[in-house]
C-alpha cells in the first residue's frame, strides 16, 4: 500500500466528521465484487432476548472506525485489506494523527494536540473485517452519482457552501452560517449513524413496544415505537424526524419520515419529498451489532445505497457523560466576535 | 395594626418550625385508594409511560397569582402565567435570609442574558429563558411531559421533551459522580414499589422556576415515584442544600399519565428559538 492512497484515506476519515450537508465528489469506477454478505442474522437465531421476548439490543455501544464511508479514490476496486496492509493504513492513521510529532511547524502542531485530546482512540481501528469503505452498495464502495437537481436546490447547496466558506475562513457573517452540529441542535442523534472523531458511544433502552437510543453526542433520545403506530401527520415534522421500527426476525428494522424543512437536517441534502432511509439493528454476538442503513431518493442519487457499521459493546463501567453542547456553547461566540474583530482590521480571508 | 404584623410574624415562624415530614399523611396514600402496579420480569412495577405534571410550579413553586410575563407590552396575555398553589410541604421553602435576597435578585434579573464572557456566561437569567436543560427537580413539572423508560438493563431513562433532555437512571449504582452536570448524577433503587432516585452533581447554574427559585453546587435531590393508580404515579422529591436552606425541604404532585390515542414525545428543540437573543448581538448586521 503506498502512502499516498493512504493519505486519501486519512483525508476521507477526516471528512467524515464534517460530512453533513457536504456534496461528495463522485467518481466512476469498474465495480468491484460485493464485499458483503446479506446482513448477518445472527448465529443462533432468538439467542438476545428481552423477557417480554424482543430481540435484546440494551447496552452501551461505540461506532468508532477509521474506515471511511467511501472508498478513498486511489484504492480502485480493492474492497477489504490483507491483514498486513490493514496494519499499516492503521499504524500510518495513528502516526498522521498523533499529537507527539512535531514536524509542520508550530500551528500544525497545537492543532494535532488540541485533536488528539478531542480523539476517540477506537477511530485508529478499521473494521474488523477490513473493509476499505463503509458503504458496501453499491460494489464501488461510493455513494451513487447524483441526478441532476432542479435550481431551487442547487441554490440552497450553493448558499449552505458559501456559508461553510465563510465560517472555514473564519468569517462567518450570521448564527446561521454555522453548520447544525456547531449550532448544538442536531448533531449523532439523527439518522444515519456515523462516525465522527470523539463521542461515538450511544446507550440502547428497550422497554415493551419501543427502542430507544441516546447517543453521547447531544443529549436526546430517539424514541422508536415497534408497536406498530402509524407515522406523525405529515404536517408535524421533527429535527430527528419520526420513527417507526419493526422486527423481522431478529432484526430491529427501522424507517424514519418526517423530517424538518431545513438546510443540514436531512443526510447529504436529499430531497424530504422522496428521501427513504431505512436503518437495520442486528445483534450478531454478545458484544457486536451490526448497523446497516440505506437511502433511497431518485431526485437525488441515481440508485439507492447502503453502508454497514459495526457497533461494539463496551464495558458497562465506562459510562456515558451529559454532553451539554448549547449550554456552554462559548464557541460560537468567539467564531463570531473573532469574525467581527477580524472585519475590523480590514482582514478578509 | 402591631398586633396583627406580630401575629403573621408567628404564622410565619410557625410554619418554619414544622418538620418537614409527618404533617400530612403520604399524598399517595391519602389521595388515592390502596393500588398494586403491574409488574415487569424482575417483579418490580413497570413504570413505562409518557408522563406529564399538571402543577403550575415552573412559575412559582410556592403560592402564585396570576401574572403578566415579563414584557407585556409585546406579548399580552400569551406572556402570562397562571396562578397555582404551592406543592411544597408546609407552603414555604426554608431559604437561609441572605439566600432569600438571592431569589429576589434572579426574579428581577430572570430575562437578562450576556454571553459576552465566557466566566459570566451563567451569571444571570432564568436557565429556562436561555433553553439550558432544567435539572432536577424542575425537569418534572415544567409543562411539558417526559417519557419513563423501563426495561431489563440496570438503567432506567427519563426522556424530557423540553430541549430533549435525558437522565439515566443507574440502579442500585455504587459510585459517586465524576463531575458535575445539568441533570446530575442520578442513582436509583427501589423501595417496595416506590422507584427512589437519589440525585447529586447537579450543576449549579439551574434553577427550580422563573420566579428564581435556586440552590448551590451542594444541592441533593431524593425523588420518589411511586404508582399510585394505572393513570397516575405519585412524585415527592426532597431539596436539601445546607448552603442556602435552614432544613430539607419537600415537594410531592401526582404526574398524570397522557391517555390520548398514538400519543408521543415530541420535540422540543428550543435552541434554535434563543440563538437570536443570545448570538444575534454578534452578527455582522449588527455591528455595522
């Protein structure tokens, strides 16, 4: 494995923190072989049951991987690492990332400290089964090209970049220019689940008809009835949006509908009229879930697509904090006074 | 008239000098006829259920007249409050003198937001007014309800729908809290058929209501839930903070459970209806 594809790799993990609201460049690619088996149905069916006899997915749970949603461009069709190239894309990660180099200069170097601290270590680690993408359909490991879209939502990408600009030259203008994570109003707690670089842990609930979920990153809880309720009216929409979960077998299948009208709410800017995303939870031993999400929207993507993340219990002693985002949120107003003094000399970029 | 001032002045010391447990027989004993819960797996009552407080102490915790909101030139009577009668036991809360002084302060100061630094950023306003989460005990009477969620683990989860704030609820859990936050470190066991929450590292900066209600970083909640019909669980919870009260003190109300069909937590994320009063002042427009 050289390094540069291993740069691209770090680069694409990197990404995925802020990949919200983000359009991914689109490659096309020979496809490959599909990596994947169907989804796991677990080794002994009905093994993790609630005593009201649902299947059992209560705990703490962590997502943290290094591999990308998207198969980094340089890798071709390579779609799971030997155990040898696996060592190294994770030694080389570890090494990129680590606070204790100093080269680069002075800034670089406050930067890889102050990111180290923030670090989940578990996002050294790729996928116990290697993969080089989390995406696992298409073959291609990439979210399908887009169709094109019509001017009206061309323009609301084009203005949620610009204002993504700003605030990356640390000049954002208004409250709105930054993204909804900063803004502390949605952040893990909305479909799909994703890894980013600290916070990754989310505590399952159960109780009879429902499957709840809070993840670390914000505290909410999302509240997923499988008694079979219909949806909200669609008039009432939420930033989580409304979900709705199912068994099949042992498998927490659940659809979500309902989302906000609002630039960054829904995944990568799909269209809320014909946005489906549907989220499969299965327990596939005692310590791992396997998570698999797909998105459906032909006014935004030429097919649907799928990933599929591992979620790993942890130890019940390493609990969960109160991630009180907007209550201490001073960040925004130092992005925003740091803005407004910058104007002040004359600085522009 | 000096009669009369040194007769309430005795009313008044009376009801300071009561203790603070004993005088009125268990709420949940005297207003309800004798009830067993059904139970989950580990024979416990099931507590699951979206619950909601039908008390108006997010105003006041102690008697209340109606009220105007803080700006009725604007808001008129969609600012105003209801009147409501106390819920705690005895009518008064046992404020340390200097610490009633503090209250009146918060009261006067309940709408005034700075966020201009970072080491004032919480020295005054009513932490509702900013959509900053409750803490407990207030989580459970704001007007708003909260689903309990109880299952086979070893926690039990209180989802608030005001700003989507949550407690887990570690049972029968030995350690002590790690560091301080807004809805506290929350220990739960079961007495008979009464969940008790034992609730400690509570943050400072929350309050119990807007009329500036308040306790230090010593505060230590004791809550009781205890089922007390198939629609209704009895809530007591005791205050105790030796920094700013002369005694413990109690408050108890039923929650009512919410009957209507497909009923649901819904959200209410309120950050994004404060960021113009807390942020707006640093915008660009605004410094031109």
């Amino acid at each position: 494995m050289n390094h540069r594809l291993l740069t691209s790799i770090g680069i694409a993990v990197v990404s995925l923190s802020t990949a919200a609201g983000q359009v991914p460049k689109t490659t096309a690619q020979a496809p490959a072989k599909v990596v994947a088996k169907a989804t796991a149905a677990g080794k002994k069916p009905g093994a993790f049951r609630t005593p009201w006899g649902d299947p059992d997915l209560q705990g703490v749970w962590n997502d943290a991987t290094s591999t990308p949603l998207q198969r980094p461009g340089g890798v071709g069709s390579k779609d799971v690492l030997t155990d040898e190239e696996a060592e190294d894309f994770q030694k080389t990660l570890a090494f990129d990332l680590t606070r204790d180099r100093r080269d680069g200069g002075p800034e670089v170097d406050v930067n890889r400290a102050y990111n180290d601290h923030w670090m989940d270590a578990r996002r050294l680690k790729i996928t116990a089964d290697r993969r080089t993408s989390l995406i696992v359909d298409p073959p291609d490991g990439r979210i399908p090209p887009r169709v094109p879209l019509p001017p009206e939502r061309d323009k609301v990408r084009a203005e949620r970049a610009a204002a993504n600009d700003r605030f990356n030259a640390g000049l954002p203008q208004h409250y709105t220019d930054f993204s909804l994570p900063v803004r502390c109003i949605i952040r893990t707690d909305s479909p799909p689940y994703l890894p980013t670089i600290y916070n990754n842990d989310f505590q399952i609930y159960q109780s009879p008809g429902y499957v709840v979920i809070a993840p670390e990153m914000i505290h909410s809880a999302r509240i997923i009835p499988v008694d079979g309720r219909p949806h909200l009216g669609k008039n009432l929409q939420q930033w989580l949006g409304d979900s709705r979960g199912h068994w099949e077998g042992d498998m927490l299948v659940v659809e979500t509908t309902n989302f906000r009208d609002y630039p960054g709410v829904i995944f990568q800017g799909g269209n809320r009229e014909t946005y489906k995303i549907t989220e499969r939870f299965v327990r596939i031993d005692a310590t791992t879930i396997n998570y698999e999400f797909t998105i459906d929207d032909p006014k935004t993507w030429t097919k649907p697509w799928t990933a599929r993340i591992p979620w790993s219990r942890i130890d019940p002693n390493e609990q969960m904090y109160e991630y009180a985002c907007h209550e201490d949120n001073y960040d925004l107003v130092h992005f925003l006074t740091g803005a407004r003094s910058r104007e002040q000399r004359g600085e522009t970029k | 008239m000096i009669a009369v001032e040194t007769a309430v002045a005795i009313a008044i010391l009376g009801l300071a000098a009561m203790p603070a447990t004993g005088q009125q027989t268990p709420a949940s004993a005297g207003q309800f006829p004798p009830y067993r819960a059904p139970r989950m797996a580990d024979g416990h009552p099931d507590l699951n259920g979206l619950w909601q407080a039908f008390v108006t102490s997010n105003w006041d915790l102690q008697d209340h007249e109606a009220q105007p909101g803080p700006h009725p030139e604007i808001m008129g009577a969609y600012g105003a409050g209801p009147a409501g009668q106390s819920i705690v036991d005895g009518g008064e809360i046992p404020y340390k003198p200097e610490a009633l002084a503090k209250k009146k302060q918060n009261f006067e100061k309940r709408t005034t937001v700075d966020v201009s630094s970072d080491k004032t950023w919480h020295a005054l306003g009513d932490p509702e007014f900013k959509c900053y989460m409750p803490g407990v005990p207030r989580a459970t009477y704001m007007p708003f309800p909260f689903r309990i969620v109880q299952g086979s683990g070893p926690y039990i989860l209180m989802a608030y729908e005001f700003t989507t704030a949550t407690r887990n609820i570690r049972m029968n859990w030995k350690g002590e809290y790690p560091t301080p936050s807004w809805m506290g470190w929350n220990r739960g066991h079961w007495e008979g058929d009464t969940l008790v929450v034992d609730v400690t590292g509570q943050r400072e900066e929350t309050w119990f209501d807007r009329a500036g209600d308040y306790h230090s970083d010593e505060l230590h909640v004791v809550e009781r839930y205890t089922p007390a019909s198939p629609y209704h669980l009895m809530y007591e919870a005791t205050i105790e903070d030796p920094k700013v009260y002369t005694r413990p003190w109690k408050i108890s109300f039923p929650l009512y459970r919410r009957m209507e069909k497909n009923v649901q937590l819904l959200e209410f994320k309120c950050v994004p209806f404060t960021e113009e009063l807390l942020f707006g002042h640093y915008n660009k427009q605004a410094t031109k």
